[in-house]
C-alpha cells in the first residue's frame, strides 16, 4: 500500500460508508429468515433433549410472507364470505383446526417467541463485532478549515465468567485545508479485559439471564405439548357432543312422530271409545314434543356455529358431520382401565408436563435466591489494559511492539449502599417460599384430581350400564302399552309415560357413552400420558403407559363390591 493511499484511508471509509451498508445490510426477507431458522434449530434440539424426538415445528400461514400492507380488509371480509360445504369425519376436523384454530396459532407463536428471546440472550455471550467512521468539515472562528476522520473496528466478548474482553483500533486523521497544510494521524490498537471475582462471577451470576431463558424455552415446549394434547382431545369430544346433539335430534324427532300418530289414532276412537280427556292429554304431548324437537334442533345449530369457529372455518360454510363416528364409538363401547390412586399419582409425577414445570420452578426459585446474594457482595476484580500506535501516519503494518503501553490491577468497591440489592434478595425469599407452597398445593391438587377422575370414570361406567338397561326395558314399555291400548286393555297415560321414559332413556344412554369418553381422555391427560399421536386414537386405550395393575375391580372401585352390589352407607362410611 503506498504512502499516498494510506493517508486517504480514512476520509474514503467516510466517503464510502453508504456502500458498505449497502453491502452488509440484510433485507428484512433475510432477517425473517435468519431468525426463523435460528428458532428452528432451538425447539428441534430442546424436542429432541426433552422427548428423544423432534416435530415439524412451524408459525407459518397463508398470510406469512406477505407485505402487511398488501393485506386488505376486502381480502378478509372475502375470505370470512367463503360458501363451501364440507363432510368431515373427526380426523379431518383435527387437521382443520391444527392449521386454522386461533388458539392453536397463538400458543405456537407464544412457544417461538420464548425461542427468540433465547437466541437475545445467546447472542450477549458471543463476539460482537463493530466499525464505523465519522468524517466532518470544520470551520473555526479565525476562519481556518479543517477534516477530519474518525474510525474504528473492534470485538467485545462477554464471558459466562463474568470476564468482559475487548480489542479495538482506532484511526484519527486531521488535515488542514488553508494556511499551513499540516496533517496529524494517529492509529491505536488496543486490548482490554475484566475478570469480577466476587459480584457478578461465575456462570450462575453472570449468565442468569441466559440460563432462565434457556429453561423457559424447556417450559414452553411442555406447555405446548401439554395443550396439543388437551387441543386434540377437545376436537374429539366437540365433535361427539355435536354426534349427540344430532342423535337426540333424531330421537325427538322420532318421539315427535310417534306422538302425532298417537293423537290420531286416539282421535279417531274418540267417537265412541276414547275419552276427550286423554286427547287432549295426546294433543298436549304432541306439542311438548314438537317444542323438544325444535329446541334440539337450534341448540345444535348453535353448537355447530361454535365448532366452525374453533375450526378456523367461516360460518358461510355448509358443515356436516359424519354419523359413522357414533356408531363406531357404539361398537367400540368402554375401555376399562385397572389403576389405583397410588399407583396413578405415580404415573403423573413421572408424566405430567404441567407437574414437571412446576418442580422445575421451584428450582429456580433457589437458583434466583443465589444469584440475588451474589449481588450484596462486594465489587472485586482484575483488570489488564494494553495499547499501543502505530508509526508513521497511520502506518497498521508497523505497530512498534516494544512501545506497548500496559496496565494489570484490582478493582475494588466497597458494599456500602447495597439497599436495593437487599430489596431483591429479601424479595427472591418470599418469591422462594411462595414457590415453596405453589409446588405442595400443585400436588395436593393432582392426588385431588386424580381421585375425582378415578370416581368419575366409575360413575360414568355404572351410569352407561344402568342407561342400557334402561333404554331395553323402555322399548319392552312402549311395545307393550301399545298392545294394550289396541287391545283396550290400558290408557293412553300408559303409553305417553312409557314414551317419556324411552326417549329419555335413549338420551342418558348416549349421553353417557360419549360422557365416559370424554372422562376418559380427560383422565389420560391429566396423568399427562394421553397418546394423540396414533390413528383413532380416541377408540384405543390411547395411553402411551399401561394402566393394569392388576386391581380387581376396574379403576379401583370405591363404589361397588367384589360381588357386584353397591356398597352400603356402614362401608361406606366405616361403621
């Protein structure tokens, strides 16, 4: 490099520092992308350390992508105005609402917000590179006119010890313009580290920051494989309670019809063997049903508007449901489980992610107790500085080693105003204790909940087996008040009773098969070993643990006896 260019040097990084930002800058495409990547790469390796494997994690849409200002209110209003008529059985269901729920797109961006936040503190901890130049014109008051040129590059490292290193050159340039044409320049490189060894050492004080980020990307992962779970197992049991509603729809329809046929047939006996009264009694009980039937009919239509809004699917659309769904889970019947309490709570501690985040707080609440005790210590550390020109103006290859300015020291701060300090550490004790109690009563509450469930899948099962039992003798009921009516051997009262209890029967006995359903992944969640994953997964034992512990009666009954009879209020009660 000759003499000429090398004095030039600083005024053309000032002159060209347009086009370097030009270079070096990144268009927001590439930011986007960056970051999206960065996230990736954190929820794959966190997946894989918490599940052993990994899930096609992504925020996108149909929206992602495109300029904010290309998206018009026209294009929502058309898009909320879609007419389309969909058939979906619960597989497509879920497949709509995993792309389309709102909820669902939130909670995932919650998780990839966690992660990007996590890429922040990352980046405290690694080289930070800087340059820049600063060139200006001056003029003084005795009309001399000068330029000058700063500029500098460096790297600044803070450590997970707490060190902080930095090297840096730096370039100074002053010409005059008139007058004496004198020209000063000066080039420095220099290098500078401090190591705290009290306040602020070491990893867990240094890194706080980091080390919470870290695990709060852990925590939201398991909140959300938590809520994938709970999600699916909504869909399924939004869309059998709609199966219900439509098959207490046929049921009141059913009984509607058969009502207008009994108040036919009683009146035309009325003539000569039907009293008015029970006619008119027909006549009331027709108009009961048909009320029943069209309530039945708006409460579903209502129910079906709220699951096209959990599906993501405008209410323009034409949905239908598939009937097969019932009749498979008729066919299917209850799945038993064998566990007792015990053994259940065992199951959860090992498998609730929810439990895991709690126990994993508690930890931090320690960890924070630490840190904020670090900082009433006092302030001590070393320090290294080292500097040196170079020759000549501006001359980078003939820095003069020999000529190396250095400094090594202590640096000490007395703990003398720590007032602050003391707030936040009195404060990390009561957040600790608190945490303390937070984690007793978040088992309290699983024990609690896991028993309900447990009595809840029992009752469930009786009440099925009693409202099959039910619906049989109904059918028996209304056959043969039928016959007796004909036969002149009965009333009309006989058969609108019976009629009343056979649909009500048909109701319960639906009610309570899709009832036990929902009990049931209700229960598999809550121990947090509901299995989604699976086909159908909602007509399998869909657990990811066996449930057998070789308990005699299922689910450990606390309600029947070994031989088959409820038990009494003295063994109930222990007397």
């Amino acid at each position: 490099m000759n003499s000429a260019l090398r004095n030039s040097w600083p005024l053309f990084i000032v002159a060209s520092s347009p086009f370097l930002m030009l270079l070096t800058g990144c268009s927001t495409t590439a930011h986007k992308q960056r970051a999206d990547d960065s996230v990736l790469k954190i929820v794959t390796e966190v997946e894989a350390q918490i599940f052993g494997e990994t899930s096609d994690f992504s925020i996108e849409t149909t929206y992602t992508g495109r300029d904010p200002d290309d998206i018009l209110v026209e294009e929502i209003f058309e898009d909320r105005d879609s007419k389309s008529r969909k058939i979906i059985g619960i597989d497509e269901a879920l497949d709509l609402a995993v792309s389309q729920n709102r909820q669902y797109q939130s909670e995932k961006e919650t998780l990839y917000l966690k992660a990007l936040t996590l890429t922040g503190e990352r980046y405290e901890f690694s080289p930070k590179f800087f340059a820049g130049s600063t060139g200006s014109r001056n003029r003084d008051s005795d009309g001399e006119r000068t330029e000058s040129a700063d500029s500098q590059a460096g790297v600044g490292y803070l450590l997970t010890t707490g060190a902080n290193v930095s090297v840096n050159i730096a370039n100074d340039v002053l010409r005059y313009l008139i007058g004496d044409p004198r020209r000063s320049a000066a080039s420095t490189l220099s290098f500078s580290v401090f190591q705290p060894l009290l306040r602020g050492a070491g990893k867990e004080a240094a890194a706080e920051r980091l080390t919470q980020a870290e695990r709060n990307v852990i925590y939201a992962i398991r909140d959300f494989t938590h809520f994938q779970s709970e999600f699916s197992a909504a869909i399924v049991m939004d869309y059998f309670r709609l199966l219900q509603q439509k098959d207490t729809i046929i049921n009141e329809y059913n009984n509607y019809q058969s009502r207008i046929e009994a108040t036919r047939y009683l009146r035309a006996r009325s003539v000569d063997r039907e009293k008015a009264l029970d006619v008119n009694q027909a006549e009331q009980a027709e108009l009961s049903a048909r009320n029943r039937y069209i309530n039945a009919i708006v409460r579903y239509k209502n129910s079906l508007d709220q699951f096209k809004i959990t599906l993501g699917l405008p209410q323009t659309v034409d949905l239908q449901l598939k009937d097969e769904e019932m009749a498979l889970l008729q066919d299917k019947g209850l799945i038993l489980y064998s566990i007792d309490t015990l053994s259940a709570f065992e199951v959860s501690v090992n498998n609730r992610l929810p439990l895991l985040n709690s126990i994993d707080e508690f930890e931090d609440a320690k960890r924070k107790v630490r840190v904020a005790a670090n900082r009433l210590k006092m302030d001590l550390g070393i320090f290294a500085t080292a500097s040196i020109d170079s020759e000549g103006p501006t001359n980078y290859d003939e820095f003069d080693f020999d000529q190396v300015r250095s400094s090594v020291g202590i640096q000490l701060d007395l703990p003398i105003d720590r007032l602050r300090e003391r707030n936040t550490y009195r404060a990390s004790l009561i957040r600790f204790e608190a945490e303390l109690r937070d984690l007793g009563l978040t088992l309290d509450d699983l024990r609690s909940l896991i028993d309900e469930n447990l009595r809840e899948l029992e009752r469930l099962h009786q009440n099925f087996l009693i409202q099959t039992n039910a619906v049989e003798l109904a059918e028996k009921q209304v056959a043969g008040a039928r016959l007796s009516i004909e036969s002149g051997n009965a009333i009309y009262r006989d058969l609108e009773e019976a009629q009343d209890d056979l649909i009500a029967a048909q109701n319960a006995q639906t009610a309570a098969l899709v009832d036990y359903l929902e009990s049931r992944l209700r229960f598999l969640f809550e121990l947090g070993i509901l299995k989604t994953d699976t086909n159908r997964f909602w007509l399998t034992d869909a657990s990811r643990v066996s449930l057998n512990s070789g308990i005699a009666n299922p689910l450990g009954s606390s309600t029947i006896s070994e031989d088959g009879e409820v038990i009494t209020p003295q063994q109930l009660f222990g007397q």
